[in-house]
C-alpha cells in the first residue's frame, strides 16, 4: 500500500515507556498494510532499530521546567517543535496521528488537531501524564491501559476506550505458555531489571540480600541482573564470591527469552515494565521509583499487587534485609510465586496492540466518528 490517504503518523517521547508502546503499535498496523512514520525528540531516534518499515522524524521539543529560564526555554523548543510540526504534517497528510505522551508527542498531536485530523492519544500509566492532559480535551479518542485513570476529565470519559499498554510481539507470545513451577529443591530464577537505564538501588540491595542467604539457597539461584555500567564489577564480584551463579549486564537485548526463563522479576514499575511483565504471567516485585511528584508508578505497582500478581516495596523499605527474607519465603514456598503468576496473567493484556490497532483502523476508515456511544464493537471499548 502506497497511498498516503492511508499513513498513520505516530508520535512518542524519546523513552523506552513511550517508545516500546509506540513500535508494538507501529508493527500492527503495518501487518495491516498501512504505511507508519513516527516523530520522536533526538533521545528517540536511538530506538529506530526497533521500528523496522517506519521513518523516523526527529523533531524539537523540551521539558516545561522549573523557574522562569527553564519555562521560557521549554517553551521556546515547543515552539519550534510545534512549526517543524506543522512542516511534517502538511507533508505526509496522515489519516490519524496517535501520540503516546512525553512533550515530544506533543507538536504533531496538536498540529494535527488544529489541521482537524483525527487524532488519539494513548496513557500508558494510571496517571494522565501532562502533555495527554493538554490534548485530551480534543482528541477523537482516548486510549488507556487501565479502567480507572487519574486526571481524566469526566467530560473526556465518553471518547475513552480502554485497551490495555501494547507490547512487543515477541513478549505478548508469552501470554500462552505456562508458567514454569519450581521444584522443592530446584532453581529459582530471578530477572532483576531497573528501566531502559538500570537503578542503581537493586545494584546495592539485590546481591547483598541473596548472599546473605543460607548456602543451601545461594546454590538454588540462577540470576540474570541488569545495571548500570559503573556497577557491573562490583555487583559481579559479590556474588562470585557468594557462589550464586549469575549474569550481569548493562542492558539484555533478549527481554521475551528472559522474562520466559524467570520465575521471579524485581524491577522497577514503569508502565511498560509492569505491561510486559503482566503479559508474560511472571510475578514479581516492583519497587516503584519514588521521585515521580504524582507516585505513577506506585499505582502502577499497586494495581497488580492488589489483584495478587506482584509485592510491592517501596524503595526506603527495600533493604537487603527485607528481600532476603521474602526471598527465603519463595524458596521455602514456591506455590505462592505460582499462584501470584496466575494473578499477574490475568492482569495482563497481550492484544492491547490490536486493540489499539483497531481503534486507529475504525478512525482512519471513517467508521468511528460519533462520540456519544457506549460500546463499540471496532473499538473494543469496555468500560465506557
């Protein structure tokens, strides 16, 4: 298909929680047969290898800091965001424009709603970040990852569909397999992931916690750690010198293969984290970064500790003390980490990409253009 009536302009900010979002979509709606283009800031272009078949345009756009330097600077690369946008817009007349949040979405969603092209914005957390509040008031739909989202305006509730947080492929796959239980004495293999840059808080407390560990059970584990560069000798060391077999790396290319090996996750509770770990059925515990102002990701966390699936930690009660012994309890009990792996499933949406795909596909054909509907079938709405 070369028909530019049938391109489909995605916009993300340039971090791995947009990102990875943004390319499960992209590769949908190719299977589809539509042509996709993505803006992005400069961070973003780092992960055009990830968009195969999508052009990738870099555009201006910067944070609305602090102080009155940092709000006119923001402000000023917005504006010049917000012209380059019009310039990409004008040129690849987009059917629909979907933007995943951060401020670099932000210039082409809102050139596009001022060009009165249809658009949609996807929320990947239970909070609506800033730049989606900003366009929400006039976007033709609203995409969310959960049912109940802070900061929705109840005005916006009838254009708002709830499809889940779209995953890679190749993770989304893992839905279907089951979970592999441990034996009484077998091993347990534990992922230990911070984000797209690693936090150095699971460098400190994680090999600290499992070398503490009767020897019995340091010989059960098997680890696969990521950290930040700067800690890869010494968190390598300490647990050489505990004997627990591990493997640690500033970044694992190979997510779906180690989330399918583990049988427990420790990571951070982005929303992306919390998707793809909810998609393959692996439970886990979340220590949510704790310098976000609206704490999204200790509600990420909590809604599928809540339901079972997870424990959360908040990082101050993240010692090494306090994971050893929870630990421990795995390895003296690991029924409860196969029943918390059920729950995290079920929290799970694996076709949250073709859900959204269709949600685009009923705008871009023209067969979605009333609001006021309580469910519709091409949307898959289920809520509103």
């Amino acid at each position: 298909m070369d028909d530019r009536s049938e391109l489909i302009l995605l916009s993300a900010g340039g971090t791995g929680g947009h990102m990875f979002p943004a390319q499960a979509l992209a590769s949908d709606l190719l299977s589809r047969g539509y042509l996709v283009v993505l803006a992005t800031d400069q961070r973003g272009k780092k992960f055009e290898n990830q968009f195969k078949g999508v052009d990738v345009h870099v555009l201006s756009a910067g944070t609305i800091g602090g102080g009155v330097l940092g709000r006119i600077k923001g402000a000023g690369a917005l504006a010049v965001g917000i012209a380059q946008g019009y310039k990409l817009v004008r040129r690849m007349k987009p059917r629909v424009v979907v933007g995943f949040g951060g401020y670099p979405s932000y210039p082409a969603v809102f050139v596009a709603q001022k060009m009165e092209i249809p658009t949609v914005i996807h929320e990947q957390n239970a909070i609506l970040g800033r730049a989606n509040a900003m366009l929400a008031p006039k976007a033709d739909r609203i995409a969310v990852s959960y049912a109940d989202v802070y900061g929705l305006q109840e005005a916006d509730a009838v254009r708002t569909v709830v499809t889940g947080n779209p995953v890679r492929g190749d993770i989304a796959a893992l839905y279907t397999r089951p979970y592999a239980s441990m034996r009484p004495d077998g091993p347990l293999n534990i992922l230990v992931v911070g984000g797209s840059l690693g936090a150095a808080v699971f460098s400190h407390v994680v090999p600290k916690a499992l070398s503490s560990l009767h020897s019995a059970y340091r010989a059960r584990l098997r680890v696969m750690q990521q950290c930040r560069p700067e800690n890869v000798d010494t968190t390598r060391a300490v647990y050489a010198e505990a004997g627990i077999e591990a493997t640690i790396s500033p970044f694992f290319e190979n997510m779906a293969e180690l989330l399918g090996w583990s049988h427990l996750v420790i990571s951070r509770s982005g929303a992306s984290s919390v998707a793809e770990i909810t998609a393959a059925g692996r439970p886990a515990i979340f220590v949510p970064y704790p310098h976000h102002a609206d704490h999204q990701q200790k509600i990420n966390a909590d809604h599928v500790s809540d339901s079972g699936g997870a424990w959360t930690m908040t990082e101050e009660g993240f010692t090494p003390e306090a994971l050893m012994a929870r630990i421990e309890t795995f390895l003296q009990n690991p029924q409860s980490l196969f029943r918390a792996a059920e729950s995290a499933r079920d929290c799970g949406r694996p076709d949250a990409a073709r859900r959204l795909g269709n949600l685009v596909t009923a705008l871009a054909s023209g067969w979605d253009k009333q609001e006021q509907k309580n469910f519709d079938l091409t949307q898959g709405r289920e809520d509103f």
